[in-house]
C-alpha cells in the first residue's frame, strides 16, 4: 500500500454515484427510502463556461445529475450523456456505483499541490454551477479501493 502521508482534509459533503439513469435513480431513492427534493440539472448550464479538463486536456462533456442534502452530506447522482470524462470511464469499467468523496476546501490551490507532491495524479478539473466555483478529481482510485478523491472551492 502506498503510503502517502497526512493531508488534512475536513469531512466529506458529498458522495458522488455515477447511475445509468438519474430519473430511474430518483424514482428509486423516493420509492425505497422516501428521500424526495432532488434537484436535477442538465450539465453544463448554458450560462456557465466550465472550463473542463480531462487528463490535462481540455475537454467538454455533458451530463444529468441529480442533488439532495441529507443533514450535512449532499448525495449526487451522475448520468454521463456525451463526451469523454471521468464518469463515463467509471461507468464502462465498474458499472454503476460509487464514485467519489467530496472535500470541500477553502485553500484549494494549496490541497491540490498537496495531493500532486504525493504522487496523486488529479484527472479532471473545472468551474463548478456557483459563481468562482472550481473543482478538480484525483485518482485515488487504488489507495481508496475503487472511490475517487473530488476537492471543491466555492
């Protein structure tokens, strides 16, 4: 096992799955378990330039996701429709499941020079749907047993 040192990090606000379907999915975790108040989103947002990246490469792609709060974990659900990413990937590999933890940060520059100078390649980055939003993935793939590492600014 790789041993990559102590990057302080607070708790996670987000899991992330990637599904083949978010509406099937959302129609599934209200008939289930009764969690209703999904927010769906057709990704990007026609307003935002997400300035996307993939393997250092710009790169566009769009998606469907789907968000609930529960408490303080945001669940969001990922349906890969057009283009190269890290969620199609995930998808054609392992199915649908899990796909990553979210951190959000305040010294986001600085987290993600962290994890670079541990030997943690980051995959894709972006402006997320706020304002001055950027987010970046890292292939934590094999140290966190088939789970991505997502940090977030806001």
């Amino acid at each position: 096992m790789k041993d990559i040192g102590i990057i302080q990090l607070d708790k996670p606000d987000q899991v992330g799955i990637v599904v083949n379907s978010v509406d099937n999915m959302v129609f599934q975790f209200k008939h289930l378990f009764g969690i209703e108040g999904f927010e769906i989103v057709d990704w990007p947002l026609p307003d935002i330039a997400p300035e996307t990246t993939y393997y250092g490469k710009p790169a566009a792609w769009r998606m469907r996701v789907a968000f609930v709060t529960l408490g303080s974990m945001q669940i969001e659900l990922i349906e890969p429709v057009e283009g190269e990413n890290i969620y199609k990937d995930f998808l054609s590999k392992n199915g649908p499941g899990m796909h990553h933890f979210r951190f959000t940060v305040q010294d986001f520059d600085e987290k993600v020079v962290s994890l670079q100078n541990a030997g943690i390649e980051m995959i894709s980055t972006g402006r997320g749907m706020r304002t001055n939003s950027r987010w970046a993935y890292f292939d934590t793939f094999d140290i966190l047993d088939g789970v991505y590492l997502e940090l977030r600014t806001i």
